[in-house]
C-alpha cells in the first residue's frame, strides 16, 4: 500500500514530518533498473523524451513548450543566492540574486553558455525582464528562506535536481529537489511548489521519490519526500517504501505511453 500524508503548512508539523520519517528505506537493485529499462524501451520514441512529475499530474499531455521567463527562472536563481547566504550569513538575498545573475551573464559573457540555456536567455534579456528576474527570484529565496529557518535538523540547498538517463531507452527522468536534510543514513528530501495540489498531487510526489533513488548511486530512496504548497499552506509526503517506488515507476511509464499516443496519428 502506498503511502500520502496530508499536513497543514507549519514549522510544527513539517518538523513533525522530518522527525517522524522511516529509519528503513527500500533499495533499487540492478534488477529494478533492468527491468524499468526494458518497459521504457517497449514504448518506442520518435526523440529523446524527459519526463518528470509534472508530465506525470498532466498524464502525458502535451503543453507550451518551455520558454524562460521571470517566472521559470526565478527557481534556479533563487535556490542559487540561498545556497551562498548558508555559506555567507552577512549577504543579503537581493545580494545573493544579483551575485547569481553576474555569474550567469559572465558564463555567456565567457561563450560557455549554449542556446537555449538560462545564461544565454539573461544575457539577452532587456533590462525591465532582468528587473522581474530579480524581483521573482528574491521572493523565491527569501520564501524558501522562511522554510529552512523553521526547520530543527541540519538542511542545505540542493546543488540540482535528479537527473537519470534510462539506458537504451532515449529517456531522461527529472526529479525535483529543492532542500536535502540528512539523518545519519537517511536523507529526507523537500520540494516546494506554487499554487496548490492538485488530484495528481500524490503521483507526482512518487514520481519525485522514485527519480531520486534511481539517481542515487545505490539506489537508495529517500526516507520520506515533502511538497510544500506555500501558498495554499499545504504539505503532502510519501516514504521511501517499495510500494510507493512502484507506483512511481509505473506512473512514469503510463505516462511515456499516454504521450505516444498523443503523437501517433489516428488511422482514416
């Protein structure tokens, strides 16, 4: 049985949530690995496919392409300038942002950021978007600033999502992180969200799980993924446990399946 725990968005109850995490996760063997590869590669792909949890809420269903915008960026900067204020205390966050903005222009700048990346889109942007960058992403910091500070165990800034390439199956998975506590030979793992869950919430947090041990070097899961809704003041959890990491997997490969055959076209 899979496990979704539901929780108002408060400093007790997240902390309630860290503490009260599994000491007992489950592990991915070699064999789970070959066995998610060989149903990937029965659900042929005319490209390279990406999934994450988000195509797994919108079942595979094809929208906007993405484009960088205040809005997109605001995630990766702000994460960024959070990650120096925990080696900086005396920086600000609107110091933070702008010292992450100067890296990201000076790497296109250098010719080492290619098309379609987040420094090359800022070093081309007007000066008002750049203002909005800004602004968005000090409100990202800062709101995940707010989170952290709560929070009684030793947290850091995760370095970046979980990526895993499926092999032989033109696939990558995605899996969102935004803070990572680790207990002892555990690790919990936060993601924060805008807006409110939806119905899909809850297959979208084991997609995240599930991403996250395939990821890890020995497979194993975290003790327990928290989303946060901020702005709806909610949070909702799974655990490490081999059932939810098969919902998470079978989720992901529905979800490859929904999009083939959103792009096959229907016969006359």
């Amino acid at each position: 049985m899979t496990s979704l725990l539901h929780r108002r968005l408060t400093d007790e109850y997240v902390n309630e949530l860290i503490e009260s995490a599994p000491c007992c996760v489950a592990q991915l063997t070699d064999d789970h690995r070959r066995s998610l590869t060989a149903r990937f590669r029965a659900v042929a792909s005319p490209g390279h496919r990406r999934l994450d949890a988000w195509s797994v809420e919108q079942a595979g269903q094809r929208g906007r392409a993405f484009r960088w915008a205040p809005a997109t960026a605001r995630r990766v900067l702000g994460n960024g300038a959070l990650r120096r204020v925990a080696v900086q205390p005396l920086t600000t966050i609107t110091g933070a942002v702008r010292d992450e903005l100067a890296d990201q222009m000076l790497r296109a700048a250098s010719g080492y950021a290619r098309d379609g990346s987040l420094s090359y889109w800022l070093a081309s942007a007007p000066h008002p978007v750049i203002g909005l960058v800004t602004a968005e992403a000090v409100n990202w910091a800062t709101q995940l600033q707010e989170i952290t500070e709560g929070m009684h165990a030793n947290w850091s800034v995760a370095a970046s999502d979980a990526y895993y390439d499926v092999a032989s199956a033109r696939t990558t998975l995605r899996g969102r992180r935004d803070v990572v506590i680790d207990r002892d030979d555990t690790r919990v793992i936060v993601r924060v969200r805008s807006g409110s869950p939806g119905k899909s919430a809850g297959p979208g947090l084991r997609a995240d799980l599930t991403i996250d041990a395939l990821a890890d070097h020995d497979g194993l899961a975290p003790a327990r993924l928290i989303g946060l809704w901020p702005e709806a003041g909610v949070c909702l959890c799974v655990d490490g446990t081999m059932a939810d990491l098969r919902a998470g997997a079978r989720d992901l490969v529905r979800t490859a399946v929904a999009q083939r055959r959103q792009r096959t076209p229907l016969a006359a």
